[in-house]
C-alpha cells in the first residue's frame, strides 16, 4: 500500500501525458499537407501523383517523391475519376459513412474530455477526503514489520543502564493492564537523547521487538514541506494511524528538525514549520490515559527543543544515550563481531582499551572496515593486524603512498614525531603512545602520533592538563632543538596548546593571577532567537591578565619540553633514526628502542 502510495502522484502525471498526446493527435495534422484541387490537377497532368486515394469528396494523394497531400473535390473542374483514367494514375477506395463519422468523432472529442472529467473528479475526492492534492498530507511514517523489528536488547550493547530504564515501557505495553489497576500512569513519550552514533535509533527498534507490536518509525523532517499546512495534516494522520494500531510506538527520530523552539531565529519564526510543532503538541496532549500508544523520539540537539514540548505530559522521560565506557566498548565489539571469522590473536579487550570516545556506530565500522581489509587480502579470518590498520585508518585516514617527500623533510617529520612520542615515555601523566608513524595519511598529515589512555577518564587535574600541553610541543621544541628552526608543521599542535591553556584559565579557574572565575562566553546560536551578544564585557585589565596568563602557561610548558627533549638528546636521535628506517613505530617497539636511555619517568 506504501508503494502504490508513492505511485500515485507518478500515476497522475502519466495521465494527463496520455492524455495530451491524444488531444494533439486528434487535431494537429498528421503527416499530411492540405493542397488546392487546383494544384492537384497540375500535378496530375504533369504526371507528379504516384497514387490516389479517394474517400467520398476527399482526395488523398502520394506523389512520386514520396510526400503524401490531401485535397477536397471542386465540382467546377473535371470529374477527377475521369481526369485520373486520363493520365493513368492508379486510384483506390475507402468506404465512409455516417457511422465512421461519429467514432472519430467520440474517439477524438468525447473520449479526451471523459477521462480529463475523471480525473479531475478523482483529484477533488482526494483534497476534500484530507489526502492533499497529490497524498502530500498523508503521514510518511513507515509501519515496520515484525521481522525488522526483530531486534531485541540482546542486540543493544553498551548502554545497559538506558536498558534497564526503558524495560518498564515494554512491561506495560506487554500487560498494559497490571499498570492500570494500580492506576500508574506510563509516559506518554520519550525522549532519548545523546551523540550520534550511540544506538538511540537501535534502541527504539529493540524496545517495538521486545514488545512485539506495530513500530511507526519517521524522521522529523519528513513533517515540514513547502506547502502551509501540508506538515500538521500529516501529524494527525500518523496519530490517527497509530491510534488504530495500538498498541503501538511512535519512533520521530531527529525530532530538532520539527521540534525547534517556536519564535526563533533572526527573521522570525517559519510558520508551517510552528504549525507542526502546535499540532504534535495538540495530539500528544490529546491521547486518552493508557491509550497504548507510546511515542519515542531522538536528538542529540536537546537544547534548540521548544520548552513545551519537554514538559510532564509529553516528553515525561528524558534519557541519556551516552559514549560507551571500556567495557561498554567490548560488549558492542562482540556483538559486532558475532557473525564474523577471528583469528584467534583478535583481543577484543585491548582493541576496547583502544578506542575511547568511540561510538557503536563507529565500533561497528570499525568492524567492517577490518572484515573488508581481510577480505582484499583473501584471507580466511580476521586477524589482529586487520583491525589495527582499520583503526589508523578512522584515526589518521589512508595512506598516501604515492606522496613525495624530500630527505631534509622526512628527517624534519621524523624528529618532530619522535618529540611527542619521547615526551609520551617521560611525563608521568602523559597517555602512552600507540603509534607513531611518518607515513602521510589523510589529508594533510604527514606525519602522526597516536596517544593511548589507558583508561576512560572524565576528569582532568592540573597536573595532567600541563603535561597534555607540553606534549603537544613536543614537535616543535624537537625541531628548534635538533634543527636551529621551527617549521609549518606545528600549526595544529599550537592551535591546541593555547586552546588548551585558554580553558584553564577562563573556564577551569585554574590560574592564580584570574582565580576561580568562569570567564568563557557563552556559545549561543543566533538562529535559535538568542540574543546576539550574550556574554558579559571583561574590563580591559582583565582581558590583559587573561592574556598575560595564557601565554605564561604556553611559554613555561614550551621551556618544559624543550629542556626535557634536551635531557634526553640521545634517545631522541635513536628514536628519529629509527623511525627514519622503519617509518613506523608501535608502543612495544619504542619502549625497546627507548630502553636504558631513560632512567625514570621526570616528575
């Protein structure tokens, strides 16, 4: 039915084509050029007509070039049967009557004006039935089958507490009765909110799967047309619809597209885009208690969301969807990897520990991203190796083999890589490195050093906040160190570093010239109907002292690494020399390097 639904508006179009097709064959000529019976007679005795065709007072004639003309008898000339005998012209007949007549006559007349009749009485049905001019008002919300509703919270890994959470929903919808005996109230809607990637759609499906019921599934934006009014119409049809379904669930996923804060934005609001909004808050105000319809939705833009529609009675429940942790990590690695061949040197654990701030979406390309690689190589398993080079390839991007790179400028590469991964070995609080490689990969990095934290960490000290910054000047302090002069290429580790040190002191209150303040302005979108200017005005003396302090903690962490980098003169030049020769390191392989040249970690 969705299908033919999708059809109709091609459906009709193709109508009025055919359509116009035979209205233009019925009155615009078809091949045949009208003559004079004068004309015709010259070309008789000139001998030019090759055939005649004689129907009733018409003369249709071919001449012997091929071109076809058509004529009307003129009684003041000679009988034209005699006139062709005369200069044995070949002639035949067609029989016409009345009869003839009138089918080409309702063929071309009759029968065009009918069908346009019907159609248009059709078209007029279809707007005052409520389906729009061409089904625009009809809800494009999908009704999933069960056998894409098959998933189920086996399927959900990662986010075992949202699961827990949202188990009491697949309880009532199981046995609505238990709850309204008690006379408890289930939330009307739900909203799941978190980063992309993080399985808020996913979880959806395992909630209708676990239910067993129908799941209306929609985007947000498939609401808003350019037609006033087009939008809300398809808010009741889709609540009408579901309400005939119950029990059942409502999934709007990227409800900010419809669900934006009325009112906003420097021009005002879009009218049929608040039109739909007041008719989704009208429905969801409008279900009967326990109704058995339930509606879900996702964003991970919480905060543009209108006021009303969060509020007890529409969107009781808030969850948040968030970033799996480590062992969050390893369960969404094994459900991806449930149907895929391991060579049994795969651990998913480290490749768990590996991949922080990874979402499941991201774990599960990263899954297939190795699958493939092995795939390429023909191999009859995934191994370790495969998912280590699908992870340099999230992180870093491909490998640009076929880049030249100059002696002078590998060198430069190679120092400026070993700075950061030597410092990685002697800050005590900086994340040990992964990786490091002078192989250019994605789009300008000639060069990378991949930290690895051995843990999830959700707070920062100042202490690690000051190593994280010495580290990334690394790079540069190892190129002024061994080569006299710095390069281009610490234009992205500088731009961190201050940002870094900007934080700590405007936003973390860890400078003792500002104090304990929180100074950052506050980010606001102007479309979102903010004021333009939100953030308070510093004096002039505290910008300066702002400034004064940025710099003080971006030039001691620069002295810091330089003077580090210094000590250890010798492993850095045995660490850029093999890195020169094997253009890539792993954390094993620098530690061996690195053995005995580094007394204790420097406090």
């Amino acid at each position: 039915m969705n299908r033919l639904g999708n059809l109709r508006p091609l459906l009709f179009l193709l109508i009025l084509a055919i359509l116009g097709l035979i209205i233009l064959q019925g009155i615009w000529p078809r091949g045949e050029v009208r003559v004079g019976y004068s004309d015709f007679v010259r070309w008789v005795k000139e001998g030019r007509v090759a055939e005649v065709i004689i129907k009733g007072s018409t003369i249709k004639g071919i001449l012997k070039t091929g071109e076809t003309f058509i004529t009307t008898v003129d009684p003041q000339y000679e009988n034209p049967v005699e006139l062709l005998d005369q200069y044995k012209v070949p002639r035949r007949y067609e029989v016409t009557g009345e009869g003839s007549l009138l089918w080409q006559f309702i063929l071309w007349t009759i029968v065009p004006i009918a069908l346009l009749v019907a159609v248009w009485l059709w078209f007029m049905r279809r707007m005052q039935a409520g389906g729009g001019a061409l089904s625009f008002a009809q809800s494009r919300a999908k009704l999933v089958t069960k056998e894409y509703t098959r998933v189920t919270f086996k399927d959900v890994a990662g986010i075992d507490e949202v699961i827990e959470e949202v188990k009491e929903i697949v309880d009532y919808l199981k046995n609505p009765g238990r709850f309204a005996r008690l006379g408890a109230r289930v939330p009307k809607g739900i909203l799941l909110v978190g980063p992309p990637g993080t399985g808020k759609t996913l979880l959806a499906r395992a909630i209708a799967g676990e239910a067993n019921v129908p799941f209306f599934s929609i985007s947000g934006s498939d609401f808003v047309e350019m037609f006033v009014g087009v939008g809300a119409a398809r808010v009741r049809d889709m609540f009408q619809k579901a309400k005939q379904n119950a029990p059942c669930i409502i999934f709007i996923d990227e409800i900010d597209a419809v669900g934006r804060k009325r009112g906003a934005g420097i021009g005002g609001g879009h009218d049929e885009r608040e039109q739909t909004l007041n008719q989704l808050l009208a429905e969801m105000d409008g279900f009967e208690g326990n109704s058995g319809v339930i509606v879900l939705a996702a964003t991970n833009r919480p905060d543009v969301l209108d006021p009303a529609l969060l509020r007890p009675g529409r969107f009781d429940r808030k969850i948040v969807v968030p970033l799996p942790d480590v062992r969050g990590r390893k369960a969404i690695l094994e459900v991806h990897t449930r149907d895929k061949k391991l060579a049994p040197d795969v651990d998913l654990e480290v490749l768990a520990k590996r991949t922080p701030g990874f979402a499941g979406a991201d774990l599960a390309n990263l899954c297939n991203e190795a699958a493939l690689l092995a795939a390429r190589q023909n191999k009859d398993y995934i191994e370790m190796s495969d998912f280590e080079e699908a992870l340099d390839r999230v992180l870093m991007g491909l490998k640009r083999q076929g880049m030249y790179i100059s002696d002078e400028e590998k060198r430069i590469i190679a120092y400026h890589e070993s700075g950061h991964a030597l410092l990685s070995k002697v800050l005590p609080h900086a994340d040990p490195v992964h990786k490091v490689t002078i192989i250019p990969r994605g789009k300008g990095a000639l060069g990378a050093t991949v930290p690895l934290p051995t843990e999830d960490r959700y707070i920062l000290t100042k202490t690690q906040l000051l190593d994280r910054i010495t580290m990334l000047f690394g790079g540069r302090a190892a190129e002024e160190l061994v080569m006299g002069q710095a390069s281009t290429g610490a234009q992205d580790d500088l731009k961190q570093a201050t940002e870094l040190a900007k934080r700590m002191v405007v936003e973390f209150g860890m400078s003792e010239d500002v104090g304990p303040l929180s100074l950052a302005e506050e980010r606001v979108n102007v479309f979102l109907g903010e004021e333009i200017v939100k953030s308070e005005e510093h004096s002039e003396e505290l910008n300066a002292v702002i400034d004064r302090e940025i710099r003080r903690i971006v030039e001691e962490c620069y002295t810091r690494a330089r003077s580090l980098l210094a000590q250890y003169r010798e492993a850095l030049d045995k660490l850029a020399a093999e890195l020169l020769s094997r253009e890539t390191l792993d954390g094993t392989e620098i530690d061996e390097i690195l053995a005995g040249l580094i007394p204790a970690p420097a406090s």
